[in-house]
C-alpha cells in the first residue's frame, strides 16, 4: 500500500502558495486521485511484465481509495484477496498450499510441506494454469486409492515414500494396454520457493513521485482559471 501524501514535496509547496485559500483543497485532492489513478495503471502494467499472461484477477489487484477535500491523502493498494497471491512473488518464500495439494494431503500421499508442481503434460486454461476440470478429473479417478479402479486405470499416483521406478507424482497412461507410455501431470517435491521479483511497493512509490508534480500543476493551473 503506498499513500500519497503532497506535504512532503517543497515543489508542490511553493505552487500551493498562488492558490487562493478555498481552492486549495479542492485542487489537491484533484491531483491525488488523478496520481493515484495514473499509478494503478502502472501497477498493471508491472504486474503484466512480471507474471507470464496473468489472469484478470492478479492484473486488477491494485484498488484506489481517493482523497477528498477533507482527507486529502489517495491510497493505492493490493486488494487483500489478490495480495494473499502477490505476497509470495512480492517478499519471496514457499507458496501456499493449492486445492489438489489438500486433497493428496487428506490421502496422506502428499506430506505436509510439500509441494506437487505441474509437468509439462498437465492440461492449462489459457493463462497457463492447471484446468479445474482436469483436476477434479484426478481427483475423481483417484478417490478409490493411488492406482484407481481397474476398470479405469487411466491415472495413478506414486505416493511420496512409495518403492517406484518413477519419481513421486501423479501420471496419466496414453493407452490402457501393456507397456503403455506414461506421461506425468504432477511432480511431488519438497519445497516450492518463489523469488521476491514483483517489487510491486516500490515501482508503485516512484511512480507516485513521479507523476505527482505534473498533476499536481494541471489541478493548480486548472484552479486559477476557473477561479471566480
């Protein structure tokens, strides 16, 4: 969250100084939310710089609460839904545990801490992200245990601990005949770190620095013109 706030810029001082006294929180305030406003759209366009196609919900994460002639203070933040997400890619650290993480963990093939990270193979939606279909789709096939019914030997899972030639995951076979190749949707692994790379708090303060002055001189020019 960053607050823009005018009382420490002596430029914008010295410009307040040619308003009449009445005027002066109007254009103030003025010059807040258009900031604010303008610095919300640079925060989406950091967050679409960093992340590969973010969806609607992480590009809209920035809200705007504007000043008012009382206030006279603009707030630009992370709505906290959406921060529960940035945080990670904002302080860095071990993500949070994801629905299919959950469900593996109540089978207890997944430990408690670990993590399982998409394979290539996994089916995404169009940001990149595995399907909800896909995973419920998993989960279904595996409710009865880690191999499924034989009828229906179409997804099996290698839980962590288990003895397997292949490494802890979750597999899906191309066919059901012998010998069949198996392509893997999920890997289990220890740990799953994020990097502190979004720098959200700081691109979103150097914008406000920057753009205020200039807003800050239209609100006052536009003042002075219309004054009566």
């Amino acid at each position: 969250m960053i607050a823009i706030d005018v009382r420490g810029l002596p430029e914008i001082q010295r410009m307040l100084r040619n308003l009449a006294e009445d005027q002066m929180p109007f254009a103030v305030s003025t010059a807040l939310n258009s900031t604010a406003f303008a610095v919300q759209k640079e925060s989406k366009q950091r967050i679409a710089t960093v992340f590969d196609r973010p969806t609607p919900f992480i590009q809209s994460a920035a809200r705007v609460e504007k000043s008012t002639k009382q206030s006279l203070t603009a707030t630009v933040y992370i709505e906290p839904k959406r921060a529960q997400v940035l945080q990670w890619h904002e302080f860095g650290g071990a993500r949070g545990r994801q629905r299919i993480e959950a469900w593996l963990q109540s089978k207890g093939w997944l430990p408690q801490g670990w993590r399982a990270m998409p394979g290539n193979e996994m089916p995404r939606n169009s940001y990149g992200n595995p399907k909800q279909g896909a995973i419920t789709q998993i989960m279904a096939a595996l409710a009865s245990g880690p191999t499924g019914p034989a009828s229906t030997r179409r997804y099996f899972c290698i839980p962590v601990g288990a003895r397997s030639y292949l490494k802890p995951g979750i597999y899906r076979t191309r066919s059901r005949s012998a010998g069949a190749a198996v392509m893997p949707l999920y890997l289990f692994v220890s740990r799953a770190q994020y990097r502190a790379e979004l720098d959200w708090g700081k691109t979103v303060e150097q914008a406000a620095r920057r753009l205020l002055p200039e807003a800050m001189r239209a609100a006052i020019e536009r003042a002075i013109r219309t004054a009566r």
